[in-house]
C-alpha cells in the first residue's frame, strides 16, 4: 500500500516566498521606469496586485492634499486613501475588460490577473507624471492642480475648456505619460500574452485606447 506523498512548506519557507514576492512587486514598479523588460519578467513572475494599487491611491491622495487644505488632517489621510484604492481598483478593472475580452476573443492566452498587474504597473507612471507635472505647474505657473487637468505634457492648453469641451478633451489626451503608459501596455502585452503575433497585440491596445479617448470624448461633447 503506497503512503500519499505529503510536502511540508516550512514556515521559513512559506516568509521567504512572501518577502520574495513584495521585493519583486516593489522592484517592478521601479523597474517599469528604467528597465521596462525587467518590470514585465517579475510581472510575469509573480507581484502583489496591492502595490501598484496603493501607489496610484497615494498619488491620487498627494493631489488631493494641495488641493483642499481640510483634507491633510491626519484622520482624513487614512479614509482618502481607502476611499481613492477603492476606485482605482474599480476604475482599472473597468479599463481592463474591453482589452482583456478582445486579446482572449482573437486567441490569445494569458492569466487575467497577470494583464491586470500590468495595466495598474504602466498606469503608476502615466499618474506619477501626471501628479508631477500638476505639482510644477501649480508651483511655478499658478496653473490648475488636478493631474487630470494639467497641460504642461499634453495639447490641452492650445484650446480651453470653455471654448470647445471635447477638443480640449481630445488635447489633454494626447499627453506624453499618457502615450507611454499606453505603449508599456501594449509592449509588455505582446510579451506577456501567448498565441498572437506581437502586431495584433499593439494594434489591439491602440484600438481599445482610441475607442476609450472616443467614448469620453463623445460624453463630454452631449454634456457641453
């Protein structure tokens, strides 16, 4: 009679792999900036889902801070923060789906979650230099705060929000952290996703973005 094979993971053993993973998460997300093809080996390795999603909810709070004064009070620095995880995680995966559906729709293969770690990893430096640019721009210009409608990186400031709603939409898009974090998806994709040619797979990104810059084009355009 043969005894089942049992393998005991010693606990060691079990902290070992763990720190092995978050040394992995934090080094992609440096990586992703100086070293893209490293970042997307350890996103294909293996990262917590947690660390990028903590770094966008920080860079989203930082504004928030110089934007409303009332909101660096240190009870209300944990409930930001919470609140803005929340909805990057909601707003992300929302992002995700179209890109997923159609890169599996035409055969391609890959682990959801590991397309998931890097659309969050690609869009922590298009937030990042957004955050940035608004912080300069805030300093030094007198110019709006909120990464979101910052010009120093994009076409936003060649027409103004009151002149034409849609068209200053269409402009701040065509924003330089934007197009490289588009370009990191569709880059580290075509590495990442088995059984399409790595043409299909930029084309497929481009289109979901286009279609994306479209669709809140067309909503800020029936809204104005």
């Amino acid at each position: 009679m043969q005894t089942p094979d049992l393998t005991v993971v010693a606990p060691d053993s079990a902290a070992a792999s763990s720190q092995s993973i978050m040394a992995r998460s934090v080094s992609a997300m440096t990586n992703v900036l100086v070293s893209p093809k490293t970042a997307f080996e350890e996103i294909r390795a293996g990262i917590h889902l947690w660390v990028p999603l903590l770094l966008l909810a920080a860079y989203r709070t930082c504004w928030l801070f110089v934007a409303y004064p009332a909101g660096r009070r240190p009870d209300r620095v944990l409930l930001n923060l919470g609140v803005q995880t929340l909805l990057v995680t909601v707003e992300y995966a929302v992002l995700a789906l179209p890109l997923v559906t159609l890169l599996w729709i035409q055969g391609g293969q890959f682990a959801v979650r590991t397309m998931f770690a890097l659309l969050l990893t690609a869009a922590a430096v298009s937030e990042l230099g957004a955050l940035v640019a608004a912080l300069v721009g805030r300093a030094f210009l007198g110019l709006d705060a909120n990464p979101a409608g910052q010009v120093l990186t994009n076409l936003g400031w060649m027409v103004s929000v009151d002149q034409h709603r849609a068209l200053q939409h269409v402009l701040s898009r065509i924003d330089v952290f934007e197009l490289w974090a588009v370009a990191l998806v569709a880059w580290g994709a075509s590495r990442l996703v088995q059984g399409l040619s790595r043409k299909q797979v930029w084309w497929t990104t481009v289109v979901v973005w286009g279609s994306l810059v479209a669709g809140t084009t067309f909503i800020k355009w029936y809204v104005s």
